[in-house]
C-alpha cells in the first residue's frame, strides 16, 4: 500500500490565513495587555480584514488547488471571499462606538468575528464536502455566542439558543446528506462526484444520493434562510447586537450561497432536473411569505429580518434557472445586497443610542430633517431594497429575472416580480416616516462616530456605483464562473 504526502499550496488559503493569524493576534494582545492597548485591538481587526482583501484582489485570476485538493484557489472563491471581507470590514466600523456605547466592548467580540470570517472563506474555496462542514461549523459556532453577546438583553440569549438548538439539527441533515452523497458515489470531493454522475448517466441517480441531495438542500437552506427553514431568523436578528445582524444578513448568506451553487451548480449539476422544481417551490414559498409577513412588522431589524428571508427567495430564482447567465446575475444579486444591506445596518446602528436603539419603525419619524444625510442613505438603501432604478437592488433583480425568463420560467419571474411588488409597500413605509411625518418624541442626539459614518456613506457609494455602472462587476462575475461547468 502506497501511501504519499498530499501537495500543500499555502498561497491556496493565504487570504484564510490572513485572517486566522489576525484572530489569533487579536486574542494573544487582548489577554495580554490592559486598556489603553486593547483599544488598538479593532483597528488590528480591520487592518488584517484590508490586508486580506488587497491579497484577493491579487491573487485573482489564479487557478490553483490545495491540500490534496480539499480546497481550490479560483476566482468563484476569491469573489465570495471579497464579499465576506467587505461585509466583516463594515461590521467592525459600525461596531467600534457601538459596543463602547453598550458597554460591551470585549476584546473577544473582534476575535469570534475574525473566526466566523475564516470559516466563510472556507466555506467559499472549499472543493470537498467535509471541508464545507467543517467552514460551517467554524462560522457558525463564532456567531452563536455573538448572537447573544449583550449579557443584559434577554431576547439576544433566546435568539442565540433557539439559533444554536436549530443550527444543531441543520449541521445533522448536512452530514447526513454528505454521508449518504458518499455512499452512493464513493467520494466527497466534489469534482469525484461530478465525474461519477457524468460516467454513470441516469443510472447513477439512485434513491440514496437524491435522498442525500435533499438532506443537503435542507442543510443549505437553514443558512440562506429560506422557507420553511426560516424560523430563528426574526427572533435571532432581533435580539442580537445590530452590527452583528447585519453581519450574518449578509455575510452568513454570501458564504452558505458560495457552498450551495458549488454543490449544486458544479458537483451535482446532472441532477439539475430532479432539484429544480424543489428550489421552485422554495423560491415561491421564500419571497411570497418574507414579503408579506414583513409588511406586519413594527421593529425595523425584524422588518429587515422577513426582507432577508424574500431576498433569498429572489437568489433561489436564480439557482431554479441554472446556466452560466443565471450563476453571473446570482454573484452579482449577493454583492449588491452586501452593499444595501449592511448600509442600512448601518444607519441602524448609527441612529441607536444606549439603552434606546430607535428600532421601532416610528422611531424613524422625522429623521429626514433632523438628519438630512442619515435620513437620504437609509432611503437610499429602502430604494435599493425595493428594486428601484439606479441602484445595485435593481439591476440585481432585473440580471437573476431576466436569466430565468431565458430559460422559460416566465411563471417564476411573474411571482417574483409581484413579491418586488409588496415589497415596495414596506420599504417605503419606512421612507415615508423619514421624510413625511414629523417626529412624536424627542430623539437623544446622535453620536456620529467617524468609522461608523465612513461605513454608511462607503455602503450608499457603492450601492449607487454598483448600480449605475452594473457591467464591469457582471463581467467580474461571469469571469469568476469557469470552475462551475
């Protein structure tokens, strides 16, 4: 029995390393030193998240495995990474006064969050179904404690158990269907079991690995928030810290979707036909019950909550449509919602104050004139949210619509389209309190910490930049695809 040391490609994971080392740097220098240095400690967060961020940019275009090939440098990977490290850079801008603010600025905070990072990376360059997991549960875990990471608020503790408890069962489906996909086709890489379904046509569509596909469609759908696997998003989003909220709105999404189109869209693509009409019936059931129960809603962070659960729906439109069209206007949809979503996190968290976030919707009356430039991003952001021209929520809907219409799912769109619909109601409802409705209380003033504004008017730039010039990041997209077909 021959026996051989795998190829180890550091450059494969220098971005992941990146940010491990930061983490790790982080937690050294926080038990070590006293105060005045632990200040230091997020802007160390933010530099080592830049620091890999410039190191994606540099290695794209690179075609690369690692590590036996458990893992893969390609341009899929580096373009979700971009994505999660924008989004983990925002979180720690809008997070620095904010914590300050709540009297929970530990050290540890930055820490989990640079290891969630990591874990989203991997998920995103993972070329094996073991390392998907193993991505998973290193983000997830990190995002269980900060869901409830404020010890004084009872709702954070509920969304973080009820998270954990229903993580807990997601992870087991995802194993069982990683389990049961190996005993029908031998392998867990996922290019091994391309290559099976390829050489064994329609005979190697046996019960067991369609059962496994379903295993690890519900597995992928707790983390993407989709129906009916959508239950600890309001309760969750709700009670943990805001910057965190956003985090995981956008952050969480990005990775789960980067796991769940290499699966599906390159591992499993020959079963495209046994799938689609489940992701049909999700997508329907996804944005249909997001868009209207968020109409109901009177907290802006579950508002934002439900329209996660419909924005998810619209992505599953996409992956309903399959073919390199549709898998373009998916990245591009995961990108331009990064940029809308977390900017309206950040108007959240900006607007808050100690012990009185403002996340009621009526707390947001008359922000307009009490804060012209807060008040103009957070409708700039419900604009986007809603699909209006020219921001990236707009041209995000038209590119995943227009690529499922090209594949004769005309019905699908026709819901979808009546989904953006309701949509606008909401979304709107909560500019019109900004603009046309005078406020009913007096608001404490704000605190407009420096990172935390650099954030929201970086978030509402590139939502308008991505929006009016929508070619270059299509293409960038499309060109991040050839690994997936």
């Amino acid at each position: 029995m021959s026996w051989s040391i795998p190829s180890v490609n550091l450059l494969s994971v220098g971005p992941h390393l990146i940010v491990c080392v930061t983490g790790l740097l982080v937690l050294s220098l926080g038990f070590l030193s006293r105060k005045p240095l632990g200040r230091l400690l997020p802007y160390l967060s933010l530099a080592g998240v830049l620091l890999a961020f410039l190191a994606v940019m540099g290695l794209w275009g690179r075609n690369e495995p690692g590590f036996g090939r458990m893992v893969v440098l390609d341009s899929f990977a580096l373009f979700f990474q971009a994505v999660v490290l924008l989004t983990a850079a925002v979180t720690v801008l809008i997070s620095m006064d904010y914590l300050v603010q709540e009297g929970a600025d530990h050290y540890e905070y930055y820490v989990l969050m640079l290891f969630a990072t990591f874990g989203m990376m991997m998920m995103a360059s993972a070329q094996e179904l073991i390392m998907i997991f193993l991505g998973l549960e290193t983000m997830s875990i990190s995002i269980y404690v900060l869901a409830g990471w404020r010890k004084e608020h009872p709702k954070g503790h509920e969304g973080a158990l009820k998270y954990l408890l229903l993580g807990a069962f997601s992870s087991a489906f995802l194993l069982y269907g990683i389990a049961l996909v190996y005993g029908a086709t031998g392998s867990t890489h996922l290019k091994d079991v391309a290559e099976f379904l390829a050489g064994r046509g329609s005979s190697g569509r046996t019960s067991l690995l369609l059962l496994g596909m379903g295993m690890l469609v519900v597995g992928f759908g707790f983390k993407v928030a989709s129906v009916p696997f959508h239950m600890w998003t309001p309760d969750v989003y709700e009670g943990a810290p805001s910057p965190i909220t956003g985090y995981m709105a956008a952050g969480v999404k990005a990775a789960a979707f980067a796991a769940f189109l290499r699966v599906f869209f390159y591992s499993l693509e020959s079963l495209q036909a046994d799938y689609s009409m489940a992701l049909w019936v999700l997508a329907v059931a996804t944005m249909s019950l997001g868009n209207v129960v968020a109409i109901a809603q009177e907290n802006i962070k579950r508002m934002l909550a439900y329209s996660s659960i419909a924005h998810a729906g619209y992505i599953l439109v996409g992956m309903v449509a399959g073919g390199e069209a549709a898998s373009a206007s998916i990245l591009y949809y995961v990108l331009a919602y990064a940029l809308m979503n977390m900017g309206a996190f950040a108007v959240v968290v900006l607007y808050g104050n100690k012990g009185e976030e403002n996340v009621l919707i009526e707390d947001y009356k008359g922000l307009g004139t009490r804060y012209p430039v807060l008040g103009a991003a957070m409708a700039l952001f419900m604009f986007s949210l809603a699909g209006l021209p020219p921001t990236a929520g707009f041209m995000g809907k038209f590119y995943v619509f227009s690529a499922a219409v090209a594949k004769g799912y005309v019905w699908l769109v026709v819901i979808a389209v009546l989904n953006s619909l309701v949509s606008v109601y909401y979304y709107f409802r909560v500019t019109i309190k900004i603009y046309m409705q005078p406020a009913e209380r007096e608001i404490q003033p704000v605190c407009f910490g420096a990172p935390a504004v650099v954030a929201v008017l970086l978030m509402a730039a590139g939502t308008l930049w991505v929006g009016a010039f929508p070619n270059s990041y299509l293409e960038l997209a499309r060109q991040a695809l050839p690994r997936l077909f």
